[in-house]
C-alpha cells in the first residue's frame, strides 16, 4: 500500500481490503464496490467521482441476506450495526442512493444515475422512497 499501487484501501471487521489504480480504456467508467472508508478516500483524491449508495430495503432484509449467505448471527449482527453506521457517513458525502429491493431496478437506477452524469445533468440525488 505505501508504494501507492492503490486507489483506496481500508480495514473492515479485521480484514483488509484495497483496489488496485485502474486503467481503463479512454472513455469509460470504473464502477467500484467499497466501503465507506475507500468511498472518502475516492472522493477526496477525485472530487468529480460519483458515489452511490446501495441500501437494502430494511434492516431485517439485511439480515436475511447475510443468513442466506451462510453468516452466523454473530456476524451478522456485526455487519448489520457496522452497515448502520456507514450509511449515517455515507449520506453525509453520497451523491446517490439506491435501494437495492429488485436487482432489475437496481441496476437500471444505477445505469441511469451513470448516463445522467456522463451527459452533465445528474438526476436528484434521491426520491422520497429512496430510490434515485
């Protein structure tokens, strides 16, 4: 990490975490899933980038997933109060959010969010529902 081979890089939970200095092809996006503490570091070495917060639906939501992919309560209950506490940072710089109920929308909120920035008129950072 001090040779600066890294974008962003963070602790969470005990475990590190980083993502490699893209280079990309002139012209496009790179689409970055981190946490809050990679999300800061982003926006402070490139103020225009675009940060988008993913939300589950609700708290219980959160849980069931996290079940579902094997987590023992333990973690989960880690997870679910770490996650409680990123969105409250998160809201506080994030230039979107988006609630992740049904993968199709999701995915086409984002899409949007990401055309929306690329011809220079970024939509409301979000609905009243949540949703971007």
């Amino acid at each position: 990490m001090a040779s600066g081979g890294f974008l962003e890089h963070a602790e969470f939970l005990g475990h590190c975490y980083g993502t490699p200095v893209p280079d990309p092809p002139a012209g496009r996006d790179v689409l970055l899933e981190i946490d809050v503490q990679g999300a800061r570091q982003i926006k402070a070495l490139l103020p225009d980038a675009v940060v988008v917060m993913l939300v589950p639906p609700s708290v219980e939501v959160q849980r069931e997933r996290l079940r579902g992919r094997g987590d023992d309560e333990a973690a989960v209950s880690r997870r679910v109060a770490r996650g409680a506490q990123e969105v409250e940072e998160l809201r506080s710089f994030c230039d979107h959010v988006v609630v992740n109920d049904e993968v199709d929308r999701a995915v086409a909120d984002l899409v949007a969010i990401l055309q929306s920035h690329r011809d220079g008129a970024p939509p409301a950072a979000a609905s009243p529902s949540g949703h971007a």
